[in-house]
C-alpha cells in the first residue's frame, strides 16, 4: 500500500467510519454492513488499483443467510458489498460514473487552491454522500 492510501484510510476512519456508526453500521475497513430484520446494507470501499483513488460500493441483502451460486454459506456477519453481483457506486460529485476512475473521490489530484488536509477533506466528502447512500438501502423490496 502506498503512505498517501494509508493517509485515505487514516482520515476515513477517524471522520467517516464514526458518522456510519452512528447509523448503526459494523465492521472494519474496508468492508461495513447494517442487519435490520433480514435486510442487510453493504458499504465497501474499492480503492483504484494504480493508486490515488477510491470508489464507495453499496449492496442490499434480503435474507438471514446468503448462499453462493456453488453453494457456499455466508454469515451474514461477514458478507460484502463485492460478494453480491448487484451493486451502487458512490462517486464524488455525481451519482454515474462519468470519465472512468476520474469520477471517483480522487486523492491525487493537485489543486493550486487546495489548503489544508487533503485527505480530512475528502473523507468529509463521503459524509455529505450519506443521504445519496441511504437512499439506495432504502429502496430494497
């Protein structure tokens, strides 16, 4: 892992995991779930492969155990967003994806009037996606 990812999920924890604990979410990073009765909400954060970026990935599950396709049993203590095949992207400024990983909260991105954390503020960024988030977990059947 690279210092500035480390730097992401430093800020991420200690800004944005708080604020998903207080609408009742467990886990650890990278992976999150929410069971309410037999709905179970998913948050996983996909970091991009070549570096300076995160995407946010949301999952709905309906039920008290989820099987694989080849059978296998999840608690669902331990399912993730990436076990599902249907999935939501949270992106930084819009709700598609619009030019590739470009659309993702971006941490290597210079800007000649970025002053202060960098990372702080993009954790904080995740925050005010909150109700875009909460919207999807709430439109499970």
């Amino acid at each position: 892992m690279s210092v500035e990812r480390d730097h992401m999920i430093d800020s991420l924890n200690r800004i944005f995991i708080p604020e998903l604990r207080k609408i009742n979410f467990s886990g650890s990073f990278p992976h999150f779930r929410r069971t309410e009765g037999d709905i179970t909400n998913l948050l996983t954060f996909q970091f991009d492969r070549h570096g300076g970026g995160f995407v946010i990935e949301l999952a709905n599950y309906k039920g008290r155990e989820y099987k694989t396709h080849w059978g296998k049993i999840i608690e669902l203590k331990k399912l993730t967003a990436h076990d599902l095949n249907t999935r939501q992207r949270i992106y930084q400024d819009s709700e598609f994806e619009e030019n590739s990983t470009d659309s993702w909260f971006r941490y290597d991105k210079k800007s000649l009037f970025s002053f202060g954390n960098k990372f702080d503020k993009l954790a904080n960024k995740v925050i005010e996606r909150i109700p875009i988030m909460e919207r999807y977990w709430s439109e499970i059947e």
